[in-house]
C-alpha cells in the first residue's frame, strides 16, 4: 500500500469533505478528542518497536453514514450486488467502513490514552448492567504486543479504530464499537 505523509492526509480530508473527521457523542467511559487533535480512522495492520519507539501502520478507513451511501459503497466495492441490497440481504450496520488503500506510520506517544472494548477471553465484548458494551484502558505494551503477534492470535487484528494525533504522533486511540 502506498504510504502519504500526515499533511497530504489531512489535505485529503478537507478536499473530500471530512470524511476521516469523527462526530460522535460519547457517553462518560469514553474519552473526548480535544480540538486540537487531527482525527483519523483506520485500523492498525503493523506495529514495530525495533527503533526503542512505537510505531504502528495504520491503513486509513472511511466510516461511511447513510443508507444510500452505505449502499453505493458497498455496491463499488463488490460486497453487496444490486439484488442484495433491494433486498436488504446485505447492509445489516448504521455505518459501512471503506478501504482506502492509503497507509500511515505513526508513532504512539509514551502517554497514549487507548481505549479499547471490555473482552471476555474467548473474545466476546463484556457489558455493564444495562446490556451496554463499555471501554477499557489497554496499556501500551498490551496494545503493541497485540501487533506483535501472528494476525491470527488475536482479536485487535482488523479492528477498527479512531486516532488522535497531535505532533505526528498518536496521543489517542479508540476502538470503534462494530455490532
């Protein structure tokens, strides 16, 4: 995947209409970005920590609202056929995530607050005493070990995440809540 620079994603985002900018209402588990952060989208595919610093490569999503959106999306990208999606046998999600085929390396700051979903260890999400998934701090260490592991051996892999970035660097990570 072709790697850009931090500057020409952000030039891409306001050119394309904020698709990467992330609105979204959090309840008191989650952290807010500060609006000082570029926000990104994507999930992490790599993570090296042979330089003594960590860095992860992120492959950049869009997280596509609107039925018609998801629709024409999904059609584009051969997911769904026409026939599926005027059946509704497809799209089953609010949202549809895109590949965009652009990747980042980004360092994590030494004081990245990750968020990540509360996992019983055969992978299911835990809930709190309302049904309510709910988000837990993940240590750095944890979070790069994750990445560190064959793709297969564990479950951040392909997980979709919101990123905060300030200075080049990841200040912020949180997973993205996929039904």
């Amino acid at each position: 995947m072709k790697k850009l620079p931090l500057i020409t994603i952000v030039a891409l985002m306001v050119l394309t209409g904020g698709y990467f900018l992330w609105s979204y209402n959090f309840t008191a588990t989650q952290v807010e970005f500060s609006s000082t952060e570029t926000r990104l989208f994507g999930r992490v595919s790599q993570a090296d920590t042979s330089s003594g610093k960590n860095v992860v490569k992120v492959e950049l999503l869009q997280n596509i609202e609107g039925q018609q959106n998801m629709e024409n999306a999904a059609i584009a990208d051969g997911v769904c056929t026409l026939d599926q999606v005027q059946k509704n046998e497809c799209l089953n999600n609010p949202f549809y995530i895109q590949r965009t085929e652009n990747t980042l390396d980004l360092e994590l700051d030494p004081q990245v607050n990750i968020q990540v979903y509360a996992r019983e260890a055969g992978g299911g999400m835990l809930v709190d005493k309302n049904s309510a998934p709910y988000l837990q701090q993940m240590p750095v260490t944890k979070f790069m070990g994750q990445y560190m592991q064959a793709s297969g051996s564990n479950y951040l892999h392909g997980i979709p995440f919101y990123f905060g970035i300030k200075k080049n660097k990841i200040v912020r990570v949180q997973e993205k809540y996929v039904p």
